[in-house]
C-alpha cells in the first residue's frame, strides 16, 4: 500500500523559471493538501483540494501559485516565475476526507525546491 | 500570527528519562490536537492526537495531556529511546475543516546514551 507519493524529491529552478510539483495521494483518498515550510519554520497551509475542487485556498500567494487536482492524475502544485524566496520544502499530505469525525492526514516525503 | 506555539526551539534528555515537549495555542477554535515527527529530508508522520473533549490520550510510550483553560498541550514519552531524536511538531485544527493543520514551529528533540 503505497503512501503519498511527491515528485519530485529535489527540484532545482532559476529565478523566473517555472515550478511543478506532484502529489499522488494515498490510495482511496480524495482530499488532497499543500503545505510549505519555509527554513527553521513550521508548516504553514496553502490550499485544500478535492477532485477536481478548491475547497480552502487561503494560505496560497495571490500571485504566481496555482493548485489543481483533476479527475485523473496526480495534484499538481505550480509555482510561476520563481524568486529565491520560493525556496523550501513543499508537503503534500492526504486524507479520505471528512466522515464526520477527524481523519488525520498522511504526508509525502516532500519536494525541496532550490531557486538560484 | 503564530496561533500554535512551541517555544522550547530543542531538548536533550538522556535515554529511558521522560521528554516532555510543550504547545500552546491561541485560536479557542482549535478542538483537536494532533503531535507529528519529523526526520531531516523526510515528510511529518502521525504520532498521537487528542480532542478537546479529553484531558488525556495514551498510546505505548508516548501520552498527550490537554488543559484546555490555559490552551496548553504536552507531549511526553517515556521511557525516551535514541531512536526518538527527531523534530516534533504540534498542530490543531477545527472541527469541520477536515485536516487543514495549524503548526508550531517544532521542538527538536536529542535522546542521548
């Protein structure tokens, strides 16, 4: 049984260039969640994601972050032109979802993303 | 604002003694308290978590205690084993909103021989 799996491990972009990250949850969850940590810092939350929902974007950037999780295939987080202060480590974790009392969530290994 | 606080940044506490790591919380939403650890280059792993209508969750070595009148949370493990050297987070969410975490900051904790 294959936990969440992030690729990939260590992603290397200069500044202006694109970032993707990929996040296949564990099997048979549908909730899908971003979280970054920036150096000596906790995790913070960026965007909640169902198939093919946003359904909490409030800890994203406004600008140059985008999430998706489409009917097929894995979450893909998007960083647009990358400044050095993108450089962290990106989480994803997955639950089954709400079932009316808590679930906790599983997290991937993460992505280390490096600007230079 | 840092709505999960975790002030001790590290600990070292000597094999087979008790550790206790501690958080505080501001958010009086906050109903359900989860402990994580984390080794370097590796993802957080689920460690034990209480809800707000307890003051006490047990689980093998390590048992979480929840005051809710001083919003304040504890981890202990006992006895503490070198391969417990890691950082430990606490997190909190709200009812409802599935498993959107709040985290501390992570107190990293060294088991010496």
């Amino acid at each position: 049984n294959a936990g969440v799996m992030q690729n990939p491990r260590h992603l290397v972009r200069r500044r202006g260039q694109e970032a993707r990250l990929r996040c296949s949850p564990m099997k048979g969850h549908s909730h899908v969640y971003w979280y970054r940590q920036l150096p000596e810092e906790g995790l913070k939350f960026m965007v909640y994601l169902q198939k093919e929902n946003i359904i909490d974007e409030s800890g994203m950037p406004k600008e140059r972050f985008s999430a998706e999780f489409p009917k097929e295939g894995p979450s893909i987080l998007r960083i647009q032109q990358v400044v050095r202060g993108d450089s962290a480590a990106y989480f994803c974790a997955s639950s089954p979802g709400w079932t009316g009392q808590y679930t906790e969530a599983f997290f991937g290994q993460g992505t280390r993303l490096t600007v230079v | 604002d840092q709505q999960v606080k975790q002030n001790s940044p590290s600990l070292s506490v000597q094999e087979g003694r008790i550790s206790i790591l501690n958080c505080d919380y501001t958010n009086s939403m906050f109903d359900y308290f989860l402990w994580y650890k984390k080794y370097p280059a590796e993802g957080p792993t689920f460690l034990i978590s209480i809800s707000s209508i307890k003051d006490k969750n047990e689980d093998g070595r390590f048992t979480v205690f929840l005051n809710k009148s001083a919003k304040h949370l504890s981890l202990h493990i006992v006895p503490s084993q070198p391969g417990d050297s890691a950082v430990y987070f606490c997190a909190a969410s709200v009812t409802g909103t599935a498993s959107k975490l709040t985290f501390g900051t992570g107190t990293r904790l060294q088991v010496t021989l």
